[in-house]
C-alpha cells in the first residue's frame, strides 16, 4: 500500500506543478500596462461655426466665443479647434455645450507653431530630408538624401560623406520632406482632449481671452461760423492682429479701464445736418455694464485678420459749445525778481461742451481724438486743431485745446518785487507787482481769461478788476478785451511760503 501511495502523490504532484506554473505567469502577465488605446484626432474648422461673438476692450483684450456644431465618438477623443486666435490666452479657453451632453476636458493644448519653411526645417534637425538639385545646363533634377544637423542661425546638412551649410531660405536647391510633425499647424489650433460618455452631435461654444484686437473712438465735428454750435459724429475704429478672422461676428464693445492683472485713418468729414437730439448710430446700441459701458452693434460683421474697420458709433448735430481763450502764468515769477521786461505768454484756445441733453448731446463718450473743421468762406471744410478726449459720462465737461490764438496776445511784465523776510520754513515772505496787457487784433471783442498759479500762502492786496479764487493756488480773472484794442491787469500780491 505504501509505494502505491507514493506513486500516485508524485502522479499528483507532476500534474498540479504546471498548473500553478501557468496561474503565475498568467497573474504577471495580467500586472503590466494595457497598451494606451489610439485616440483619433478630428478637426473642426470655420466650416462648423453656427455663431461667433466678439467683445473687444480698450487694452489690447477680446473675448471670443466661438460656437460650432462638431460629432463627437464615445469615449476618448481629440478635437482640433482651428482657427482660433493666434494670440488666445490658453489659460482662459473654457468649453461648454449649449446644446447635447457636455464631454469632459482632459486637457488641451495650443499649438502656436505654424507651418512655415523656417520652422518646418527646424522639426526636422537629426531627420532626413530629400536635397533636389538641378542641373544648370540639361536641367536634369537629382536628389540625394540629407540629414539636417542645424537650422538656427543658418542650416547645417550632412550630405553623403560631406557637410554643407546655407542660409535660411537660400538652398543650394529644394529640400523635399517626407511628412509634416504633428505638433505644426497651418492655422493656430486649439487641441482638447475630451472624454464624453455617447457619440453624436452636439453644440460647442469655446470662449476665451485674446490680445491682438482693439479698438478706439475718433470723433469728427464741424463748427459753426459763430462758434456756438458743433455738428458731431463719432466712430470706431477696430483693428484685428489676432491671426483669424471672424466672419460674422456679433460684436461688442466695452468702454472703460478694465483691470488685468499683469504677467513676468481718418474719419470722413461730417456734412451739416439740421438740429436734433443726440443718438447713438442706428446700428450702435449702449448699455451700463457694471462700472463700464457696452456698446453692442446691431447687424453682424465681419473681421479679417490684419484688417481696420470703422463702424458709426453716435450722431449729435447742433451741440451747444464755447470758446475759452486762456493765459496761464508762471508760479517762478513770484519767488523772484524778473526785471520790468516783458514776459510773452501764450494764448491758448479751448473748446468747451457739457455733455448733457440741454447741450443736445448727453450720452456717454467712448475715450478717442475729436477732430475739429469749420467752413471757410467758400465753404470748404478747413482743419482747425484736434484734442484727445477722455471717457466722458452723461453731465461731465469736455475741454478740447485746439492750438493758439493767432491775433489775441499777451505779456506780462514785474513793475515792483521785494523780499520782506527769509529766515526759516514759512518765514520766506515776497511782495510783488504785476501788469498783464492783452491786445486783440480781431474786428470783434474777445474774453480772455487769465489764471495765475501763485504758490505757498498768498494775499491779495490790490488790483485792478476782481480775481475768483479757482483753487488753493490759482487766483483767475475774466477780462474783455475790445475789438481791435487791449486791456490791462495789473494786481499786488504778498507771497509766504
């Protein structure tokens, strides 16, 4: 009995042995990483768009939302967003579905590298290329393969046993490649990677931050002949550097200083028009928006790339507005003595508008440059200056300086100066007299204002027509000046500081 038992134990042992030889190779096996499956990449191009909205701010910044209907597998998948901004903001890119299931973004990434010979050589540096030649009498092509070792300041080639080396762009003949690296693009491309839980099609939008748009108000206004009135137009002008187009586009515009955080043509002339209340152009629609304003335009349109467009933003004959001739003086001459010489002072020219409904205008002003013409006698519009305008809410003043008067001058001259005292921090005390002659050259009479900045703590102790004190520093008076005539100021002051 006992070698039978023996036997059959070896019997069992010789059969059970390959058995858990086999489950333990098969339990390894079962421990090493699954191949990674393919994941197909599919395009979506302007040909998916269904809308596109643009809105641009005045810091070289646009937000872009970009909506197009893609068919999308079960499972894991590529999808190339061509044709997005060349300057997006990766960072920024947010992805949803306005209509079916939203997929899960994986990751994404922007290939900004496009497709040019120059980048083309370089993907190819330790690869081989086809070298082209051809010859210079028979015309017969050969080609002889190349490996690339350098294409940076200039282009390095191993041909054969040889090395050769040529400037960019300046080959000894044509360099053929076999096939173009993943990672180039011919247009700027946005790639995610998504994993959605069923296929079919659906509804994306992709909004994101982009530098390369902007835009600027310009305003042109024509002046009356008696100055009182200004027929104003406005518009804007966009400009788009992005590196796409935008065909289309619901556009919008923000006025205003939006913060962000910081990382390491001329208009044509406006024609007189009969008076009325101010509007926005019929196709510019402004709203509030939040601390800003937005100006929505009514009918889509289309950007280019490397394009300026301008499109109508307000229309405001018959404003009321005024002239300001104005003199501003010196605060030196106050510290010191200067002698009875005269002192010639510019006169300047100002143009000044409320901006309210009363004025016939009342709406809020994008910041740009006003460009200022009126009709000479022959009734041709003539340039007379132009100023920058900052951005003007409703009831705010507009004060546009339009250059110098060319027959309304001023001087001014020191007739008396004394130090009363100088011994300490408010104890330097100085007393002065002073004359300003205005003279007016025109055959009819101007005002002129004259506002003086005197500084420290300062009295006055006479003069010849009453001042208003503007502020803290600054003592004005309003003088007539006849046709063809002048007027004199002239006042004493004490001085300490």
């Amino acid at each position: 009995m006992r070698p039978t038992f023996a036997i059959a134990s070896c019997l069992i042992a010789s059969i059970a042995l390959p058995s858990i030889g086999t489950a333990e190779t098969t339990m390894a096996d079962s421990n090493e990483p699954a191949p990674a499956p393919e994941v197909r990449e599919q395009r979506s191009t302007l040909e998916d768009q269904t809308a596109v909205a643009v809105t641009i701010y005045n810091e070289d910044l646009a937000l872009i939302r970009d909506s197009r209907r893609v068919e999308l597998p079960a499972g894991r998948s590529e999808l190339a967003f061509r044709d997005v901004s060349g300057q997006i903001r990766p960072e920024t890119a947010l992805l949803r579905a306005t209509e079916g299931s939203a997929p899960q973004v994986i990751e994404q990434n922007f290939d900004f590298d496009l497709l040019t010979p120059a980048a083309l050589l370089e993907k190819y540096v330790g690869r081989e290329v086809g070298l082209v030649r051809t010859h210079p009498t028979s015309g017969e092509e050969t080609e002889e393969t190349a490996t690339v070792l350098a294409a940076t300041e200039g282009v390095v080639l191993r041909v054969g046993d040889r090395i050769e080396t040529f400037q960019v762009g300046k080959a000894p003949g044509r360099i053929v490649y076999r096939d173009i690296p993943a990672t180039l693009r011919d247009r700027p491309t946005l790639v995610l990677t998504l994993e959605s839980e069923e296929a079919g099609s659906r509804r994306l939008e992709l909004s994101y931050l982009s530098g390369g748009l902007g835009w600027k108000a310009d305003y042109v206004g024509e002046l009356s002949a008696d100055e009182q009135q200004l027929d104003l137009a406005g518009w804007v002008t966009l400009t788009n550097r992005s590196g796409t187009s935008y065909r289309n586009a619901q556009l919008q515009l923000v006025a205003g200083e939006v913060n962000q955080v910081e990382e390491a043509m001329r208009a044509p002339q406006h024609e007189m028009m009969a008076m009325r209340s101010a509007s926005p152009a019929p196709n510019m629609r402004e709203e509030s928006l939040f601390e800003y304003h937005l100006y929505s335009l009514a009918h889509p349109t289309s950007i280019a790339d490397n394009q300026t467009k301008q499109v109508a933003l307000l229309d405001a004959p018959g404003v009321t507005v005024g002239k300001e001739l104005l003199v501003q003086g010196d605060q030196q001459a106050y510290r010191e003595p200067r002698g009875k010489l005269a002192q010639a002072l510019p006169v300047t020219v100002y143009l000044t508008a409320t901006n309210d409904e009363a004025s016939n205008l009342g709406l809020p002003l994008p910041a740009g440059i006003l460009r200022i013409y009126q009709r000479d006698s022959q009734g041709n519009a003539q340039f007379i200056g132009e100023d920058r305008v900052d951005h003007t809410p409703k009831n705010e003043t507009i004060r546009l300086k339009l250059g110098r008067s060319f027959d309304v001058t001023a001087e001014r001259r020191q007739t008396e100066f004394k130090k009363l005292s100088g011994t300490g921090p408010w104890q330097y005390q100085f007393e002065g007299v002073y004359e300003i002659l205005l003279r007016n050259a025109k055959s009819e009479p101007e005002t002129v204002v004259i506002q003086e900045r005197i500084p420290g703590d300062w009295t006055m102790l006479e003069e010849s027509a009453a001042h208003e004190k503007g502020n803290a520093d600054t003592a004005v008076w309003r003088l007539e000046v006849p046709a063809e005539g002048e007027s004199r100021l002239s006042y004493r002051v004490r001085v300490r500081y």
